[in-house]
C-alpha cells in the first residue's frame, strides 16, 4: 500500500559465495545489504522505504559467483492506492440566471 514500507529478501548459496543484486524493469535500482550467513550462503535485502505508485513494476533478483550461470528471480511489486470514499475537491456554486443575457 502506498507510503508503507517493503523488503524484499533472498537467500542464495554458492561457492565462492554469490553477490547478488537488484533491478527494476532493466534499471539498476541501487544497493541492497548482503549479510553472510556462512561461507557460501548469503542474505540479501533490499527496501522499498515509502512505497509511491512508481515503485512498483519487475523487480529481478541475480545472485552470480563466476561460477556457471547466474542465478535470477523476478518479483512483481504491485502498488496498491489507499481507499477512500468519493469527495469534492471543488464543489459547484449556485447560479443566478436572468432570462435574454
């Protein structure tokens, strides 16, 4: 939902031990933080702080040590708008009318 905010987390293992990074729709969206949890696993997290409408789209995941093919996943961040009831923003005022003007 709009303004709260997200993590998206992964758990990857290899040896050596795996980088892992984050794009969005193709961009580099930034740095996530990598904890080593031992000497070939690692977690990666990376935060949506204040989540807006264009914070959502394709979020692909890569973890990659040199070692064969990269490994990927793709997450789908979809950004919900708060509902609220209808309400004017600008309400219409009376008007007063002489006939032949």
């Amino acid at each position: 939902t709009t303004g709260d905010n997200h993590t998206i987390v992964a758990v990857a293992t290899g040896v050596p031990t795996p980088n892992v990074f984050v794009l969005r729709d193709g961009a580099s969206v930034g740095d996530g933080k990598t904890v080593k949890i031992d000497k070939e696993t690692v977690r990666f997290s990376f935060n949506i702080l204040n989540v807006q409408p264009e914070d959502g789209g394709r979020y692909m995941i890569t973890a990659f040590n040199g070692v064969g093919i990269a490994a990927t996943h793709e997450v789908v961040v979809e950004v919900k708008l708060p509902e609220s009831r209808p309400k004017f923003k600008q309400a219409p005022r009376d008007v007063t009318m002489v006939a032949g003007d």
